[in-house]
C-alpha cells in the first residue's frame, strides 16, 4: 500500500523519511497495513455511502441550477501532536485578538492609520470597507466572533498563514462530519491515540453568540440566516442551525419594525435578538447595500445599529481578510498587542505598491497572483503553471487595477498520504482552524484539513476539485503511544 | 397548597411556552407530508393495477385500458399518456413512475417531499431526513430502472415502505408539537383526497361494465380496496362479500380503519384544531370549521346518505371542501 509512495522533496506529514513514519503516525500505518487494501476500500465505500445518505453535501455553481456534490473524504487521518497545536493554538488567538482589536480601530479612531502603520489608501480603497460601520459601537466590540485562518507548510514544515476568513467562514460542519464518520467507519484507528474532542463546537459557538445578545430581561432568540438551499455551504447552515437547536431563517422570514427584527412565524411576529448570518454584508439589507439582494432584510442595519440586535460576524470585517491587508497583520499584532506574530505570514506582495508591482509584473511566472477579495480559489492565477496567455491577461488586470491584487512566491505545501484507488499517494493539504472569539477565545482543536485530490495540484478549495480528512489533534500526556504489535492488530480487523 | 392551585400567571406562560415555527417551515413540513403520502399512494396503485392485469389476463382489454387511465385520472394527471412502443399500460406505469416532467410521477412526489425536507432539517429528526434522502436517492440511482424491470413488485413495495417508515418516523422520533401537527394534517388531507378520488373513479368504470361476469367483477372490487390498503380491514367487517355499496360505505364511513375517509377526516380535524389552539387559543380558524362540519357530517351519516345524490356527485362536494379546507391552511398559517 504504501510500497511506491514518494515524498518527491516536500514536507511530508506522515513520513520522516521513505518507509519510516514520524512516532506520532505509526499507529495508523500500522493499523491501515493490518487492514489490507480490500478491507480499507469497503469501509471507504461505507463512508461514501453514509455522505451520501446522510445528506452531506456542499451545491457547485458551475454546473447548471447547482448540483449538491459529496465533499470528498480522505480516510487517512492528519495527526497534529500536541506541541505543535499548542504554538498554533497561541499563533491564533493573538491573530484574532488583534484582528478585533484592528476592526474596532479602523471603524473608530484608526491610530493605526494616523501612526502610519498601514496606508490610508490602502484601507479606504478595500471593496470591504464599509463606511456605513463608522463609529457604529457593536456589541461588546468584537467584530469576529468566528474566524476561519488557514495555514500550510512549507518545504521546511513551517507552519505559515496563508490567509484569514473573517466574513463567513464555512467547511466546519465537515469537520465535524469527518469525525462521525471516522469513528464510525475507522473506530478501532483511534484506539492507539488520544484524540482531542471537538463535538462541543456547536455548543461553544451557541455561548458566543449567546454573549453578543442585547441585554434583556428574557432568553435571547438566536437564528442562523441562510441565503437558502441553492447556496453551495446550505448543508452546513442548516447543520449548525440544528446542532444548535435554533431557527434557520431566510431572508424573507425577517421583517424589520420600529427598529427591532421579528420572524414571521405560524403565530405571527417573534423578536429576533441575534443573527449567525450567513449572508454577505452586500446582501444583508437593502436599504443599505446592494438594492437588488433579495436575500436580506430591508432596515436590518438600522436595527443593528440601534443596538436592538446583535450580528456574528459583525458587518465590515472583510476590511480585515482582505488579501493586501493581510499582509499588515504582523505589524497589527506589533501596533496593537506589543508582540511578534507567532504564525508568520506568506511573503506578500502588494500590487498597489509600485516597486512591488515592477516586480510581480516581471516574475508573473514563479508567482501566485490572487484578488484581493475573491475566495474559493476563483480569480486566481498559478503563475508557474498558467500558459502565456494566461500570464498575459493577468498583467493588463494588474496594471489596470493594481489595488486589486497581490502577489506570492509559490509555496510548496506539504503533503500527506491519500487512499487514491488502492494505494496512498501524496497530496498537498492544508489547515483551516476556527476560532471563536466570545467570552474567551476558543480555537476548536484540528480544524479542516483540505487536500488537493488532483495529482500535483496547489489548489485545496473544494469548487476546485479538493476533498477533506478528519483532522486529530493528540492530548499533551500520552502522545506518542507506541504502535500495538500488527500481529495483535490483524486479530482485532477479522 | 394543593398541586393543582398553580396560580393563573404561571399556567398562562405554561400554556405559551410552546415554541413559535416559521410559516415557511411549516408549508415546507406540510408539503413534504403530502408528497410523502402522495408517493405511497401512486405506488400503491400502480402495483395493484399492474397486478390486476395479471389476475384478469386478456379478458377485458377495454376495462384494463379504462383502468389505466383511471389511474392518471385519480393523480389529476389529464395529460395523454405519452407515444411509444409497449402497451397502454406498461407506458402508463413508466409515465407514472420515472418520468420528471410529470408533477404527479413517484420520483417527482418522492424528489419534491425530499426537496421541502432538505429546507427543514434542521427541525425535522435525522432520521426522517436520512430515510427520505435514501429513498430518494434509491429511485435516482442509476440501477433503478434495471430493478425496476425486474422486480415491479418489489420496486414499489419499497417505495410504500419507505414512506410508511418515514411516517413511523415521523411518529417516534419528532416531539408531537405543532411540527409533527403540521405532518399529520398534510397527510390524512391527502389520503382523504386521494381516496375518495380512487372511489370515484372506480366507482364510474365499474358501473359502466356492467357486463362483467360476478367473478370478475369481484376481482376488480379487491382491486379498489387494495388501492386503498384496506382489503383486510373490509374482509374482516364484511366477512370477503364483495357489494359494491359495502365497499363505498366501508371507505367512506368506517369509524376506526385508518384508511376510511371518516377516520382521515377525524384526525385531519384533531390536527388543525390542535394547531390552532396553539396558536390562536380564542378563536376557530376557517379550515377547523370546514373539517369540523365535514367530521360531525361523517359522524352522524346514514349509510344511504352517501348514495342519495350518487356516490360521485357526494364524493365530488368533498374534495372540494378538502379543497377548500387546504387554501384555509395556507392563508392562515403560511402566508403570514
């Protein structure tokens, strides 16, 4: 099974060198070969199976009307040892800490604009700014209260951050998901380890936005605003709805009066107190933004505003995952918390700059060009890989709005053994952990470990053909317990 | 103090701790009901239609076409049964089973009560949800025709099952709050719609055969009972003799057979009044008093009642207040 595997000079998760995996995997290499590939196959069937019946499914736009697709699953699970996840886990809560602190600056005083810390410009020309937030107080001045960064590594096994989500991040339903299956399909693969839980997620995000509430004498009414079933993530809106246990609204069931929201409900109005929305700040309302959105509500942002309803994420956090922005998040944690970033950023250059510009312009070709506002891996440009005349149209792009993009040096991302037919081949991965900001900040232990299914391929986003595994990350005690005998193992699989 | 001495402030936020329900959930309950029932019943007929041919062979190849065409018509599906090669009735049951264009064909019923369920899951119990889908996606698969071909027999057995199963669910895994009232309100309007369709129908054809030998035309009588499920609830009450009045009157009145339209009626208007209590203690809506009049009507009917005017024509001022009985429930409670 693992007989021509080949780590073709990347940072492998699995293996230290050919044939010999790192301590903390040698449990599952050991399982997966007791298990022979037959064996392995029909559980993966079982798997597939279970996606299937279950629903679990993401809508791809391109094919016509939307078609619901299972997100592939990869039943070779990502092994973090609890090292590693405690500097991640501090990497992360400082990231969203000033990310928040950033957010409340720039809709308020904005020293770090006045200290010159970022260029004005730079902030006043993101698509994301919203002036219509100006000196509006949100609840307890968090911004993000859920926050989606992901991570690679590189050659070295570096962890890097590759980008923050700090909209509306989805895929933590899968990850969840992942798990169930996993402990369905695998159960004896967890027997060697100790894996962190992450089934409070539902439940620790309920307490987040329980925290936002506006104060009064009652239990807040909490909903998840969805834009409906056509949307790609609907599964996991209505997933986090039910794992919650409360509405899942559209659109069309929020009616705005005097200032405070209300659903239309069998009974007549209901006071809504709190929204998860899963709409963008374009579509939430409008009055305010785009008047032809009839996904949102029109006066919700005057209710929000009024400090009658509270909103997770709140409105104008895309100033903050902005691709050129990002690129200032290590001088944010210096400005705001006095500290270096623990995770550092990608190299990044920023097309707005002109010397940056010269230089994206003439090395198109070892460079990832991205838009600053896309997501999904759409607008992208893979600059070794993209013909000339792909090259060629990116740079009349650039040149005609440089504001609009950003430039990276290629980075390899490491690689982890997926079960492709039979056998495992290495496949580029990446890490999305979610955080969430509320009374204290939680990060989920493991995240969403995207794989570029496609051989070769950079690109993880599943519009683009990536799937996903269950992601363990180990207790501080007892990490690397040492792999049963396979003689024992082979009697435990029959 | 006694235990029954609550006082009046707390019974009175007791009474409305009942959790309110989007409209939009609750139409999507209510059509994922129908649709659910809706597909045991077209598969129902289908099977017995299929079976009646093979019991009855070549006799009388007009009424076998008449009968399938029955079928379409109960389904209110008028449109022609499509051109092709095979008989009537084998491009009916194709019609009626696999084709998406038709709104009334099982895997348009089956795709239509998934598609409502996928925009409620998250108030609907994983079961029922993970039920429908397979079923679903059963009828999706790419074998489905082959299994089809054959096994017709064991094809739409599934699907009755299935639906059956899901309303089981729907019983035992869903609090019996306004949700599940919804569900049951859809599905026993259905039944009632559907079966006093199948009556009517059957009821004209029949009665325009009456050259049919006794034998025969007690093979067709089965047949209307088994479209309804209620060959052995019938046989049990009359002991197996075939009159067509007993039958009408067995389908249309029978008090405790869950199949009978007195019964469907019953708990149709249990459900809407339950709902309605619910949500408007003070007042009654316009389709409990449409259902209400009907359930004391079919509660007090003479047997000859429903035959004074001719079964259909009887049968026929039903629908409509069924009919009517559906767009109160809409007004009321979906379109807020």
């Amino acid at each position: 099974m693992f007989e021509q595997y080949e780590a073709d000079g990347l940072f492998d998760e699995m293996f230290a060198e050919p044939n010999k995996p790192r301590a903390h995997y040698e449990a599952v290499v050991a399982r997966l070969k007791a298990l022979g590939p037959s064996a392995v196959a029909r559980r993966v069937r079982m798997a597939d199976l279970t996606f299937r019946n279950q629903g679990i499914t993401f809508t791809v736009y391109s094919d016509q009307r939307g078609v619901e697709k299972i997100f592939p699953f990869d039943m070779v699970p990502r092994i973090i040892p609890a090292d590693e996840w405690e500097m991640i886990e501090r990497g992360l809560v400082q990231r969203i800490t000033a990310l928040n602190l950033f957010c409340q600056d720039i809709y308020h005083e904005q020293r770090i604009l006045r200290e010159r810390i970022i260029p004005p410009d730079l902030i006043y020309g993101a698509k994301m700014f919203r002036r219509e937030m100006f000196h509006v107080n949100v609840p307890r001045n968090i911004y993000i209260h859920i926050c989606g960064t992901d991570l690679i590594r590189d050659k070295q096994g570096r962890y890097l951050v590759l980008e923050d989500n700090g909209r509306t991040p989805s895929g933590v339903s899968y990850v969840l998901e992942n798990r169930g299956v996993m402990k369905r399909v695998f159960p004896t693969m967890f027997s060697a380890y100790k894996v962190r839980a992450i089934e409070d997620y539902p439940h620790n995000l309920l307490q987040c936005l329980k925290h936002v509430a506006p104060k009064r004498a009652d239990e807040p009414t909490i909903v998840v605003l969805t834009p409906g079933t056509y949307n790609s993530a609907y599964f996991e809106h209505s997933f986090l709805a039910r794992q919650m246990g409360v509405e899942l609204v559209e659109g069309q069931d929020l009616v705005v009066d005097n200032s405070f929201v209300y659903m239309r409900t069998t009974a007549g109005l209901r006071r809504v107190d709190v929204i998860y929305r899963r709409v963008d700040d374009d579509f939430l309302d409008p009055l305010c933004f785009r008047s032809d959105s009839c996904l949102g509500v029109a006066g919700l942002m005057n209710a929000y505003r009024c400090g009658n309803l509270a909103l997770a994420n709140a409105v104008g956090t895309g100033v903050a995952d902005d691709k050129a922005v990002y690129a200032y998040v290590p001088d944010m944690i210096k400005f705001y918390l006095g500290q270096d970033a623990i995770l550092p950023n990608v190299p990044t250059y920023i097309c707005a700059r002109d010397d940056d510009r010269k230089y994206v312009l003439e090395n198109l070709d070892k460079l990832v060009v991205k838009s600053t506002n896309e997501s999904g891996g759409y607008g992208m440009l893979m600059g070794h890989q993209a013909s000339r005349e792909e090259r060629a149209t990116f740079a009349e792009r650039i040149a005609a709005d440089p504001r609009n993009y950003i430039a990276q040096p290629v980075v390899e991302l490491s690689q982890h053994p997926s079960l492709i037919d039979d056998r495992f081949e290495g496949r580029r991965i990446d890490l999305r952990p979610y955080i969430l900001y509320g009374e204290k900040v939680i990060v989920m232990p493991g995240g969403l470990t995207r794989v570029a299914l496609r051989k070769g391929s950079l690109v993880v986003n599943s519009s683009q053909g990536g799937g996903s595994k269950d992601t363990w990350v180990l207790e501080a005690k007892d990490e690397t317990v040492a792999a049963p005998k396979s003689s024992k193992e082979v009697t435990v699989s029959t | 103090m006694t235990p029954l001495s609550i006082p009046r402030s707390i019974q009175f936020s007791v009474l409305h701790a009942a959790r309110p329900m989007l409209a939009r959930d609750a139409d999507a309950m209510y059509w994922m009901s129908r649709y659910v029932e809706r597909a045991e019943h077209v598969a129902r007929l289908l099977l017995v239609t299929s079976n009646l041919l093979i019991d009855v062979g070549d006799l009388a190849p007009k009424l076998q076409e008449q009968q399938w065409h029955g079928v379409l018509h109960i389904m209110r599906t008028e449109a022609a049964p499509p051109e092709g090669t095979g008989s009537v009735g084998i491009r009916i049951a194709q019609y009626m089973t696999f084709d998406r264009e038709n709104p009334n064909s099982l895997i348009s019923c089956v795709s239509r009560a998934r598609e409502n369920a996928r925009g409620i899951r998250e108030i609907i119990s994983a079961e029922m949800w993970e039920n429908l889908n397979t079923l679903y996606w059963s009828l999706r698969a790419e074998e489905a025709p082959a299994r089809f071909e054959d096994s017709t027999d064991d094809f739409y057995r599934q699907v009755m099952t299935g639906s059956m199963l899901f309303q089981g669910l729907t019983d035992q895994t869903l609090a019996h709050d306004q949700r599940w009232l919804f569900t049951q309100l859809a599905k026993f309007l259905e039944r009632i719609d559907v079966t006093s369709r199948v009556i009517e129908t059957k009821f004209n054809i029949l009665r325009a055969s009456e050259f049919l030998e006794n034998a025969l035309r007690n093979i067709h009588w089965m047949a209307v009972l088994r479209s309804c499920c209620s060959i052995e609830g019938y046989r049990r009450q009359h002991l197996g003799d075939m009159d067509p009045n007993r039958v009408a009157s067995f389908l249309v009145l029978e008090r405790d057979f869950p199949r009978s339209i007195r019964y469907a009626v019953g708990m149709a208007h249990t459900a809407i009044a339950s709902i309605r209590a619910e949500v408007n203690p003070l007042s009654i809506d316009p389709a409990e008093r449409i259902l209400g009049r009907l359930n004391a009507q079919l509660e007090y009917a003479e047997p000859a009642e429903i035959f004074a005017d001719g079964l259909p024509a009887y049968l026929q001022n039903l629908q409509e207040q069924i009919g009517e009985a559906a767009m109160a429930v809409q007004k009321s409670y979906f379109l807020h």
